[in-house]
C-alpha cells in the first residue's frame, strides 16, 4: 500500500520505517525542513535503538522517503496517517492545533477515497467530534479510523512490529477491511472498536502504567524508613500474574512525552464529565515529589553548596535521548539552587540537556570523567555503562535507579 505519514517525530517515524519495512510505500511529511532532510539522508531525528539502520535499509530500498509537499504524499497515498504532537496546555488538557492543522491539510488534498488514520494521542471524542467535521469539509468519500499506538522509548520499532495488540477504532466495515489489510503479516491481535473506545483504551493504558510506578514509588518511600529494599517487596510482589512486574520498578518517577501528559489530560478530561479524577491525581502528586527525594538522601551525606556533584543519565530512561519531563531537570535545578555545582553525562541526551542547562552545568564527555571531577554522584538513568562498579571508588554514590556500586557510600532512594 502507499501511505503518507503526515509528522515525523517519534511516533511518525516509528510508523513509517516499520510500515516499509513490511512492505509498504511510506511518505513521511513534514512542515521541517532541516527534519526532512535528515530522513532523506538516513539520519534519524531522533534517537531509538534500531532506528538509524532500519532507515536507510528503506531509503535505499526506495520504501520510504521524506517531503514538504504535502500535496503530493497525500494525494498518491491509500492511507494517511496523523502522526502529530499533542502537547499539553498549562491547564493540563492536551493542545490540538496541530491536529486541526493536519487534518484540514488532509481535508484540503483528498482526491480519492482515503482512510485518514489518527495515531496521535487524543483525548475520547476528539476523532469524531473534531477530525471528521473537518475531512467532512472537502466533500470527498473517506474512512476513518483512530489507530493508537503503544510504543515505548527504547524498544519502539520492536513494540510496533511486534507488540501485544492493534487497537482499531473505525467508523465502518470498509475502514475496518483496509485497516485489516493494512496490518496483514503483523503478529499481533486486532481489537476492533470504535474511535471513541479506542482513544479512551490508549490514556487508560498508559494511566495504568504510570499508576503502578507511583505505587511503587509511595511503597519505596515507606521502604527506605524502615530498611527494606523495595525491589525485592515487587519481584515478590510481580510473581501474582494479576499484577506483573513490569512498572513496578522504583526510583525518581516516571518522565518522557507520554506518561505525564497523557496522565494530565485524562484527569482534565474526567473533570469536564464532573469527575475528579482522584487515584490519578495523586498519581501525579507522587511523581512531582519523588525526583527530590534524591537531594534529600544526599544532604544525608554531604552539604551540596559549593560542591561538585555528578549527575549520570539526563533521559527520563535509558534507549532514548528524549528529557521531556525528565526527574534529571528537576533534580538538577534543585541543586543549583542549593548551590551545587552541576557535572552531568548521558550517552545519548547530551544535545537535548545543553539546550536546557547550557552555561549552568559542566558536560563531562565520559561517564568517568564526570565521576572524576565530583564530590558526589547521583544516578539518575540506569544505562548499561553506569553498571560498571569500578567507576565509583571511593565516591559518595546515591542511586535513583537500582544499580549495584562498589562506592565508599552508596544509598538507594527506595532500598
């Protein structure tokens, strides 16, 4: 099939590269030219284990290409696909301007029967009540269908191909037959619904996810005052097959594009139905004070004013660069306000973390060289390079990930 991908941020080139690496013909589109460029030339924008190389097997394959012109992707594709932000407003509901925007580029093009695909997180109702009047507008046959997707940094291009399910939403049996041909030769099962349902499915499966790590993080609280390693009460704990142990992992609280924001936006949602939203309200209250539960373990050991502090891992989590939301800026802004002088590594967030501390925090270029330079270091991401034990002798370490060190003075935020 030919597919026009209209965005090409994480979720748009997710889709893209593994849309044509099952045999399809994918136009990414994109209002970024410096971004479009980098596609053509098999740079990812974006950082994702597999990503880079998936890329150029299908520009070389002459399966995947990027453009400005929307006109032309849209009108010689089968499928479109909206693969947009939706950021969050300061009131915590979700921005759809952008949205509106692609799908009145959509509306303006269709020069044939199309299915018009929202893979964007977006709020129940928005697919129906927003999406369709516009596509309404240019007259012309479509179908629809609201496709969430369920990916996670670090293992995107595998959740996609070979995740637990495709959600359908769709307003028709002929959406459905396309939608069912287009994910044909994917593992996956298929749950068909209707757009509604299924953007509902989406903010309620991340909620959940985010919920558990709260749990974990409010145990791990009530843990660390006790002497108990939390880690072992939820190895325990995820054995019950009800529960799992996925997300039950503690430490500074859970970051990224998804979680917080999707959390924000369902409890707005919740409340414009006169429902207060209180389990995920707290939710949030326990993840915006985790990431200083660090600072506090630290002042446990040493007075951070005035000295040198090394932070390792600036992502929310390892597998990605991405700092949206990151504890890391929180914790780090925390420490220089108690006048801490701020060392920081990540091995693949470092651009994206000057962007925001540049001229306020020392870039060390190795995990060593960070840890060198610092009276103290917090561990805030777990990437693999952090495990090495010989890096913290003779170090005050405090770990926000649970990382076995050989530090003169270790501690864990919830063990």
């Amino acid at each position: 099939m030919k597919i026009a991908v209209v965005g090409s941020g994480y979720v748009g080139l997710t889709t893209s590269v593994c849309f044509a690496k099952m045999g399809h013909v994918v136009t990414c589109i994109d209002i970024d030219n410096k971004k479009v460029d980098m596609i053509n030339s098999g740079e990812p924008p974006i950082y994702e284990e597999g990503m880079k190389e998936l890329l150029q097997s299908m520009i070389k394959k002459s399966s995947l290409k990027a453009t400005t012109n929307s006109k032309e992707g849209i009108t010689k594709s089968e499928i479109v696909f909206i693969c947009v932000g939706t950021p969050s407003s300061d009131d915590g509901s979700i921005n759809l301007d952008y949205i509106k925007s692609a799908a009145k580029t959509i509306s303006e093009n269709l020069n044939d029967y199309k299915v018009v695909v929202v893979k964007s997180t977006v709020v129940p109702g928005t697919t129906m009540n927003i999406v369709k009047p516009i596509l309404d507008k240019s007259g012309k046959a479509f179908g629809l269908s609201m496709n969430p997707e369920f990916l996670k940094e670090g293992t995107a291009i595998k959740d996609f191909l070979e995740g637990d399910r495709v959600v359908l939403g769709v307003i028709d049996s002929k959406t459905e037959e396309k939608m069912r041909l287009l994910y044909k030769g994917f593992p996956q099962k298929i749950f068909v619904t209707n757009p509604t349902t299924a953007e509902m499915i989406k903010y309620s499966n991340n909620s959940l996810l985010a919920t558990k790590i709260s749990f974990a993080n409010e145990v791990g609280n009530v843990c660390k005052k006790i002497g108990i390693d939390v880690y072992d009460v939820m190895d325990a704990v995820g054995m019950d097959k009800r529960i799992c142990r996925s997300f039950l992992d503690a430490g500074c609280g859970f970051g990224g594009s998804c979680f917080p924001k999707d959390v924000k936006a369902l409890i707005k949602k919740g409340e414009e139905t006169g429902e207060p939203m209180t389990l995920l309200k707290s939710v949030m209250e326990v993840n915006r004070k985790q990431p200083s539960k660090i600072i506090a373990l630290l002042k446990n050991h040493i007075n951070p004013k005035g000295r040198k502090i090394c932070i390792l891992g600036l992502a929310f989590k390892k597998g990605t660069d991405d700092m949206r939301e990151s504890p890391s800026i929180t914790i780090i802004n925390e420490l220089l306000q108690l006048g801490a002088k701020v060392v920081a590594y990540d091995p693949k967030a470092m651009e994206n973390a000057k962007k925001i501390f540049d001229g306020k925090v020392n870039f060390a270029k190795s995990a060593k060289e960070a840890v060198d330079e610092s009276d103290a270091v917090l561990i805030i991401t777990d990437w693999d390079e952090f495990k090495k034990e010989d890096l913290y002798k003779g170090k005050i370490v405090i770990a926000g990930r649970k990382i076995k060190t050989a530090a003169a003075v270790y501690d864990g935020i919830c063990w």
